[in-house]
C-alpha cells in the first residue's frame, strides 16, 4: 500500500511538472517575417473549440477573423491557444489585425 501511495505521489508530481500539462494558455505569431509588421486599425478573432477530446467545433480560420472585425486587407495574424487538463477543453484562437 505505501509503494502505491508514494508511486502515484510521484506520478502525479511529474504530470503536475509538465509545462503546460494542466492548464495552458499562449499567444504565437502566424506570421514568418515580423521586421516591419503594421497591425493596423482592426481586429477579428475566430475560434474552434475542443471537448472532451471527442468534439470539435467552430470555424478559427483567417477568412472568418476577418469577417468579425470587418477587415478586407490583413496585415498580421496570430494564434491564441488555451488547453486544460491535457486537452480535456482546448480552444485555437485565430487573431488578425488590418484594416
């Protein structure tokens, strides 16, 4: 009984030492060239959604960040993403800026 207590003690130790392994949440650029980025006067954000590691749903394309901030020229676009528990409940954030 104390080998078990005191493996799950170290297995649960190790999971909680994971980056990003519990709760995760992170902003990466989906631009490569970044030396004279102009973000301009707009902003648009698309989603998708993922439960329970079975169901995903949403649009989180560029073409629809677009759309909900009323941008027809996109100057630079990022990623938002935010993860909880492994996965459990994911979201993929699409960003763009333009004008």
């Amino acid at each position: 009984m104390h080998h078990r207590l005191l493996c799950s003690t170290a297995f649960a130790l190790l999971l909680a030492a994971l980056p990003g392994c519990l709760y995760a949440s992170f902003k990466t650029p989906l631009d490569c060239d970044l030396d004279a980025t102009e973000l301009g006067t707009k902003t648009g954000r698309s989603s998708w959604h993922g439960i329970l590691w079975a169901v995903a749903l949403g649009d989180g394309g560029v073409q629809a960040a677009a759309a909900h901030g009323g941008i027809s020229v996109i100057r630079h676009a990022d990623e938002e993403i935010l993860s909880v528990l492994f996965g459990l409940y994911f979201r993929r954030t699409t960003i763009v800026y333009g004008d």
